[in-house]
C-alpha cells in the first residue's frame, strides 16, 4: 500500500475497481477523490446475465443499489465519489449508437475533472483483461499526457493483475508510447497502521453484497493481496 495523498484524482472505470485495487492505500488519507467512468444507465428496461448473478431483474435496479453500495464503501475509507454517465459494456448493445463511449468522449470527460478539482496527482488503472479497463487506461493516459504538471500512478486491478501476461503487455504498451513505468516500492506503514487500513479496506469491500454474491466465496481473494503500484512518467527525449 501507499498513502495517498487528498489532492488525488483516482480514476476508476467500474463501481468497486478503486476499492478493490486501491482501498488500502485510500485509508490513509481522507478526501481522495474518486472518478468512476461507467455509473450510467441504459433508458431500456435491460436485463443482463451478470446483472441477474448479482441479484437485479433489471440495469435500473442494479445501477441504483451499485451506486448506494460504493457510496457506503468510500465513505468508509473517507473518499469522494465523483461519477460520470458512460455506460459500461454490458448495456451498450442496449443503447443506441451514439451512447457507445469512446476514448476520446472519456478523455475529455476526464479533462474537464481536472479542470474543475485541480488535483496534484492521478491515479489510473493499467487496463488489464476487462474491455472497459483498456478504454478507461487509453483515455486516463491521453488526459494525463495533456497535464504535463500532475504526476501519474497506475494501479494494477485486483482479480485481473494474476492473469498471464497481462501485465507484461501492459508495460510494452506503455514504454510503445513513451510512457516509462517503475514498480512503486513506497515505505510501508507501521504495522498498527497497516493493519488498521486492510481492516478498512475489508469493510469496504464488503459494501459491495451484490458483486461479491456473483464472485462467488473463493473468487474475490486476490482483492486482499497486497496492492500494487506503478510510477508512470513520460519518457526521456532521444531514448
């Protein structure tokens, strides 16, 4: 875990992603604020497989108490929810055509946060495996790359970090566009300390009843594992 500084912008593409990947480290600083990309629902009375496994009849119903669950769970880590109104993947093909996000919608979307929150920093998920996270990473890096002034973590997201060769891929991608990254080893916590924010973290993961309930008892683990991190920067001209 690292500490997180109030003056963050974490960017997280669904409605647990920050917590899960990140809720430790959001434990010890109050305020954060916390950007999720897909919170919108689709005006259709739509019904979806994952949806049904996590207990709705219907996207309006599960929106609604997602929603309610993550305000519970940053409100236990003392962060701010800040939601946009992108539709994630499962209800696009329910939508019409001109809902479907985009990298560039999401990156201006992401561009106009930071104008109105001014943060220092941004965290940003590497995009592993989930369809979603690839469009959220490609468009949380051409907003970075546009404030040259803020400094830039990737966090890896828990349950897809432990799929082979994902990340190895990731990183090619990043160092293709000119973009180094570094492990982030930052000190740890006292152990008092560490132990209080996996406590936190724990809570908070377990605000989310209705996803857990569609992992299953065994499929969520790695959310406990430690977190880890990347320093993103862009790199050096002539390399």
């Amino acid at each position: 875990m690292i500490d997180v500084s109030p003056r963050t912008l974490l960017i997280s593409p669904h409605l647990d992603d920050a917590v899960f990947g990140c809720g430790a480290s959001l434990a010890g600083n109050a305020g954060t604020l916390v950007c999720t990309v897909f919170t919108g629902c689709p005006a259709a009375d739509v019904a979806t497989d994952w949806d049904a496994h996590c207990g709705f009849a219907n996207a309006r119903q599960a929106m609604s108490a997602r929603i309610e669950e993550d305000r519970r769970a940053l409100g236990v880590l003392g962060a701010t929810p800040l939601y946009l109104d992108f539709l994630d993947s499962q209800y696009v093909p329910h939508a019409p055509d001109a809902s479907k996000p985009t990298p560039e919608k999401i990156a201006r979307a992401l561009l106009d946060a930071i104008d109105e929150h001014r943060p220092d920093a941004l965290m940003i998920p590497l995009g592993l495996f989930h369809s979603d996270h690839a469009l959220v990473h490609e468009a949380a890096c051409e907003a970075w790359l546009r404030h040259p002034e803020l400094s830039c973590i990737g966090y890896e997201e828990s349950l897809y970090r432990c799929m082979r060769g994902l990340l190895q891929e990731r990183l090619k991608d990043l160092s293709a566009r000119g973009i180094d990254a570094t492990p982030l080893n930052a000190r740890p916590p006292a152990h008092a300390d560490a132990e209080r924010r996996d406590a936190l973290k724990r809570r908070a993961v377990n605000a989310y009843e209705s996803q857990l309930k569609a992992f299953g008892p065994d499929g969520y683990d790695d959310v406990f594992l430690p977190e880890r991190f990347w320093t993103l920067q862009r790199a050096e001209s002539g390399r």
